[in-house]
C-alpha cells in the first residue's frame, strides 16, 4: 500500500524537459521499456487498455532499435516510426515517456504550455498536446450531473477517481474546498474520509450556503473577494495538517492561493480547479510564493496528459 511516498520529497533540483535529442530520448525509451516490465508484474501481467498500446509500441521500437534515426532530430525519428504505426500515437507516447522520465513532482514551468514556442534541437511540439478530446467536454456527464447519494457533484469522472486516491494517499487532517457548489463535493469526500477510517476536518466555503446539512461538514456562507474576513487567521493556524485546499469558486483566484499560501506547509496539496481558464493567475501565484509549489504530474496525467479539470494545477507544497 502506498500510503507514505509522497511524504519523501523528490529532487528540487530544477530540470528542463527542453532539451532533448535522440541519445537522450534513446535512454528514456530504454529506461521507460524496463519500468513498464517491471510495472507489469505488479499487475501480475493484466493489462489495462493502455499497456495494449504500448506494448504495441514499445515492440515497434525494440524491434526497429538499430535502425530508428537517433542522431536526427525528432521529426525524423518520429517520421521512421511512422511506418509502424499511427503519428498520434507515436506523439502521444512519446510525450507519455518524456513526462515519466521527468518524474513525477515537476516546476510549473517544467509544463510546456500549449502556446509556448520552444527553442530547441529537436521539434518538442508533441509535449504541448493534451491528450484531451472530444470525450473530456463530457466527462462531467452527457446531459446530467455525476451525483453522490443523489447530491449533485461538479467533478469530472476522472477526478472523482483521481481525487479518491489522492485523499488516501494524503490522509490530510483538514479539507478546505472554496466553492461548494450544492455540497456534494464536500459530503463525497467526507463519506469517503469516513470509509477510510481517518478523521477529516471538511470546512466547505460559498457565497450561497448548500441548503443540505452534514455532520462531517462546516458550510460557510462569504464572500472570496473578502476571503480573510471569513477564514480567519486565527482559525486556519488552528487547523490540523496535512491539509487538501481546493480553489473550485473562480473568483478572486490570485487573492485566494496567496492568502491560504501563508497558512499551508510543506506536504500539503493545493487543487485548483477548472483552470485552464485560470493559468495567468495560478503562474503569477507560482513566481509570487518562490516556486514552493511543484505539479504533481502523476495524478495531472493519470488519464493521459492533463485529462483533469485541474490542468497543470495538481500542487504539492514542498518548501
Ligand atoms: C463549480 S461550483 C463548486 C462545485 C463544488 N466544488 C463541487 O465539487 O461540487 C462554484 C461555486 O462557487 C461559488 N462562488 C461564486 N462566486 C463566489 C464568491 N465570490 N465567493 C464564494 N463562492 C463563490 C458559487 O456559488 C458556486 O457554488
């Protein structure tokens, strides 16, 4: 059970995924291929959908090993697998392999954004794709809303997942959710703290109170353009850590994440929400608090790059 690995911060050192040429993704290849093996029998060799591709194309590479162009650049060599198999795959794993070479806690700037031009030996344009489509624009329901207990929940169905591992993995004493939409988030979460046998402080913040009432749950009617005047300091000093704060309101959110940054420590996570719209914001946040916030591109990832509502915005404190 993996309960305590995030609690043993990785390297800080700051690396760039901007340099890269054929030797160097050459060795990726090499080291990704004996991880997924090693992976694999974790599994016990039961493959879910994605092993299917890539040991698809992990074959096509091993196969073709001496002959792949490694000393051109990424468009020949990209070129060259091309006869094996579909460009949009060989991109999409490629860029799979790069990003789990790079590890799992990376800068916010380590995250090659979609309009960045990258000046480089080798054409990294694959890197800015999200592996998001058509599917994602649905992935919070077709028509209705995902619902717990038949309280509705704004969440993706890739978050619901993704946010129930974090929580174990986490175990965080507090949650701090500012948007509580009808409360369904919050009571999810707390029915699932519950499940986990872990005893969770849940403070959910809106300017509208849900009309529903939970034991396990402090609603709080405010305002986040006035967040200090109804989180009190001398209350959130109080609060138990770790701690998972997640920005779900879309306002006011620089002034939110720095006012919480004083109060949060190292370990804790910050989620924000729905942010693609909110990158401008969330990058001032990051250049203003020192980088002490790194992604965690694990759980960003999980479902292929950036397949969450949180895009880039999966944080933990590590300073
Ligand atoms: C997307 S919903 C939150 C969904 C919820 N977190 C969930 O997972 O189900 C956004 C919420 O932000 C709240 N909101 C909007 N402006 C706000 C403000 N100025 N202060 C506090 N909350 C605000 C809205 O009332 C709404 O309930």
């Amino acid at each position: 059970m993996e309960t305590t690995s995030i609690i043993e911060a990785q390297s800080y050192a700051k690396k760039t995924i901007r340099k890269l040429d054929g030797a160097k993704l050459k060795e990726i290849y090499e080291k990704f291929s004996l991880a997924w093996s090693e992976k694999m029998l974790t599994q016990r060799n039961v493959p879910i959908f994605s092993d299917h591709i890539i040991k698809n194309v992990l074959q096509r590479f091993a196969v073709n090993l001496e002959k792949i162009p490694w000393d051109k650049d990424m468009q020949a060599i990209i070129s060259f697998m091309e006869d094996f198999a579909p460009r949009e795959q060989i991109e999409a794993f490629l860029s799979q392999i790069v990003n789990w070479y790079y590890g799992r806690y990376v800068t916010y700037d380590m995250r090659i954004k979609p309009n960045e031009l990258i000046e480089s030996d080798v054409d990294l344009n694959f890197l800015k794709k999200p592996d998001r489509d058509g599917a994602f624009i649905l992935s919070q329901g077709s028509f209705e809303c995902l619902k717990w207990k038949d309280i509705i929940l704004f969440k993706t169905v890739h978050d619901l997942a993704i946010t129930q591992m974090l929580l174990w993995e986490l175990q965080p004493k507090t949650i701090i959710e500012i948007g509580s939409g009808t409360g369904g988030g919050a009571i999810w979460m707390a029915d699932l703290m519950a499940s986990y046998g872990l005893k969770t402080r849940i403070i959910s913040f809106d300017l509208v109170k849900p009309a529903i009432k939970y034991d396990s749950v402090t609603f709080l009617k405010g305002d986040c353009n006035e967040i200090e005047k109804y989180m009190k300091a001398k209350v959130l000093e109080k609060l138990p850590h770790p701690w998972m704060l997640i920005e779900d309101a879309h306002v006011n959110v620089y002034g939110v994440l720095k006012y919480f940054h004083e109060f949060m420590e190292k370990g804790d996570y910050l989620i924000v929400e729905d942010s693609d719209i909110k990158q401008e914001e969330i990058n001032q946040f990051i250049q203003d608090t020192d980088e002490s916030y790194l992604v965690d591109a694990k759980y960003c990832d999980f479902f292929g790059r950036n397949m969450t509502c949180s895009y880039d915005s999966i944080f933990r404190k590590m300073k």
